[in-house]
C-alpha cells in the first residue's frame, strides 16, 4: 500500500512540476478575446508577448526589454511566485525520488525514507501554494484589468482573457499540492 501510494504520488508531483515549468516558460498567460473577426492571435507572457497571424500562421514574439527593466506588478510577482515554485517542486522530486521504496539508497533505513517523503510532501505545498498565489494574481489583476476598462466604458480595440499558461499554472500548483497530502497526510 505504501509503495504504491508514493508512486501515485511521484507520478503526480512529476507531472505537476513539468506543468509548473511549461507555465513558467510559455507566453501565453492573456490571449486575446475579441468577439469580432480577428486576423492575428496575441498572446501576452511573463517573458514576451507573441502575436500570431491566423491566415498564414507566420508568429512573431518581441522580448521584454530587461528582466531588471520596469515591469507591472503583476510580471514581476508571478515571475517570482513561479520560478520559487518550480525551484521548490524541483528539489522536493529529487528528495522523494531518494525517498521512495523502490529505490535502493538507504534501504537499510526505512524510517529515514519515509522522512524524505515527508518531507518532499512539505516542500512540495510549499512550492504548490507559491505557484497558486502567482497564477491566481494574475488571474486576478487580467480580470480587473478588464473589468475597470468596461466601467469606465474604454474599448482599446483589444481585450484580453486567461491564457492556457495561466490555466497550466494553476493545474500544476493544484497538482502538487494534492501531491503533497498524499505524502503528508495518507502516507503515515
């Protein structure tokens, strides 16, 4: 039961953490939402913003500036969220990847083992709740962003909604956490 446990565990702290990195690493965290015809496709991410032409499916992406540069909040704390969170879900595989039965490093100390399990499932919230904050902030600062826009009945052209990075971000702090109470809570 035990094995089988961490196992199911591993599989899902793995697959969360490679959605976590995908979230990091892709640019499309706010895509355009127009309900009218639309010949390009843009995205905007935490690293650059990309917009795509849908008639020949030529995509071009221009680069922040600096990563020191003046940003908005929002870029600057879900950077940070999310690389502390893929930093921590990281080190957390590693530990319950020494920590699982089936691996023969410290075999002669099961105690010590379950400890490492235990205490992947502790890092693992910890980076889990990073990655939530950092996705729901933005989440939440595109929706007021557009929802002052329509009160002050401004209409630039373009508006944006969540991108599938945003929606990846928040499945694979999701992920990691329900990772994390399985080793912390049903594997003792």
């Amino acid at each position: 039961m035990s094995a089988a446990l961490q196992m199911t565990a591993f599989g899902l702290a793995l697959l969360s953490t490679l959605f976590l990195l995908l979230a990091t690493c892709t640019d499309c965290w706010m895509v355009n939402a127009d309900d009218s015809l639309e010949v390009s496709h843009k995205c905007r991410g935490l690293w650059r913003e990309c917009v795509t032409n849908m008639q020949d499916g030529v995509r071009t992406c221009d680069q922040y500036d600096s990563i020191l540069a003046d940003h908005p909040v929002k870029i600057v704390v879900t950077r940070t969220l999310l690389i502390a969170a893929d930093l921590l879900a990281g080190l957390a595989l590693a530990t319950l990847l020494l920590g699982l039965d089936c691996i023969k490093f410290l075999k002669e100390e099961p105690r010590v083992k379950l400890k490492m399990c235990y205490g992947a499932g502790v890092i693992l919230s910890i980076g889990s709740i990073l990655g939530l904050v950092g996705s729901v902030w933005y989440a939440v600062d595109v929706y007021m962003e557009r929802a002052m826009l329509v009160s002050h009945n401004i209409f630039l052209g373009v508006h944006y909604d969540f991108g599938w990075s945003c929606w990846l971000g928040m499945a694979g702090s999701t992920g990691c956490f329900m990772a994390s109470v399985l080793l912390t809570c049903c594997l003792y």
